[in-house]
C-alpha cells in the first residue's frame, strides 16, 4: 500500500486510475500491508481520503495473517498483545481471549505509544513460557517528523531481554503471500505481486512463486536493485505504467 499505491498520505500518481482499472477488470486483489495499527474498514477509509475507493474486503493486513496464523496454530487460545485496534480486532474475531494472565502467546504488534510497562509485562511472560509473535519485522516506520521506531525495533528490545526470537508473520514471510492468495483463490502461478521494497515485497512474492514488479515511487530505488542477489520480474516508474497491462 504505501510506497505504490499513496506516499505520505497522497495518492501516488496513476494511483486512482490503477485502482479503478484493476476493479473494473474483475480480476481479484488485495492491497496488502505489514502495518498492524488499522483494522479493514479504517485502512478503506484512509484509502478513500486519498481519492483511492478500496472495499474493505480488498484489503489484507499482517493482523489478520497474524490472526489466521495463531487460529491454525491453537484455535480458541490466548495472547498477552501490545498493540492498536486492527490486532485486537483481528484476534477477537478469530475467538482468541486478550490477557496478561498466563498467555498462550505474546503478540507484538504496532502502536504509536510503545509503553515500558506493556514490553515489561510481555519480557515476563515469554520468560515465564509465552510463545513470541510479532506481526512484521520493519525496524521503522515513516511519519511527518520523522522516523520512528517500529515492531521490529521493539522485538528486537525484547529478544535481547529474553533471548527468545519473534516469529515475523508479515512481510517478507511467504506466509504473508500465501494467506493473501487463499483470500482470493489464486494460484501463485497465475498471480502478480506489486512492491515497492526489494527487501520484503520482491523476496516474499519470489519466495511464494508470484511474477513480481517493482515500483520506484517507494523506498528501493532503481539503482540499489543490484545490490541484491535476486531480481523483479519486472520494474516500472509507478503504478501508472501499469493501466495498460491491465
């Protein structure tokens, strides 16, 4: 989503007539995106201020593959999280019961109010037994002052503590692709990944088997490509050059 469809909050251009061509083909999407903060119907709406109208159903964030994941694993469990409402949402739906009380699970996730007290609590319960999830491993994320430091910073302060590692669910695990692609009913073979990253967008669609395009309106640029060992099926300028392909 960022980097390839909006950039600081305004639509990349093309952006809008990229979305509007897509939907009109009947061709089946989601947008996908590693933040945890927004639930669906937020992310819709964010989308919507930005000229860019995606249902909400279009949507797949690495909550609700975090959400599918801890389902699949222990249906009906329970988990200590740290963080906003598109995570709570996410595992509620799924059945799980929030609590600090003897977890089966520390979820990590994003939140712009990191508290000292919650990242103690959660250092305690995994030493106490608690499985460790983070739903994504970027180290920082964007906003308007700056950078500031995100989930995989965080879980890095906690493996440090506890010598325990995160299972990342988001970007760039496959795991992220391949829940996206059960969404829709595709197969790899016939779907494409859109990316803006070379670190986690290009990887985990080469590592799920997508035909992968790099955008340059996000964070690789187009000379940095070389530098890692593995290549985009295809790069472009933006979104915009893909109208036509549609």
């Amino acid at each position: 989503m960022d980097g390839v469809l909006v950039h600081e909050g305004r639509p990349v251009p093309g952006a809008d007539e990229f979305v509007k061509r897509l939907s009109e083909s009947g061709r089946r999407f989601r947008i996908l995106t590693n933040n945890s903060i927004y639930t669906r119907r937020d992310l819709s709406a964010r989308l919507s201020g930005a000229g860019l109208h995606v249902p909400p159903e279009s949507i797949w964030t690495s909550a609700l593959a975090t959400a599918q994941f801890l389902d699949d694993q222990r249906p009906g469990g329970s988990a200590y999280v740290i963080g906003e409402a598109g995570l709570t949402t996410a595992l509620h739906e799924v059945g799980y019961v929030l609590t600090d009380s003897q977890p089966d699970y520390v979820v990590l996730g994003e939140t712009r109010t990191y508290s000292f007290s919650q990242i103690t609590r959660a250092i305690r319960l995994i030493e106490g037994g608690a499985r460790f999830i983070a739903t994504n491993p970027d180290p920082i994320g964007p906003s308007t002052e700056g950078s500031l430091p995100a989930c995989g910073a965080v879980a890095a302060l906690v493996t440090k503590a506890t010598g325990v590692e995160p299972y990342f669910i988001g970007k760039p695990n496959p795991r992220m692709m391949r829940s996206a692609l059960n969404e829709i009913e595709a197969h790899s073979e016939t779907t494409a990944m859109i990316g803006d990253r070379m670190d986690t967008d290009i990887v985990s669609g080469m590592e799920a088997g997508l035909f992968t395009i790099l955008v340059l309106t996000g964070v690789t640029q187009r000379e940095q490509i070389d530098r890692f060992p593995y290549r985009p099926s295809l790069v472009v300028d933006s979104v915009a050059d893909l109208v036509d392909l549609i």
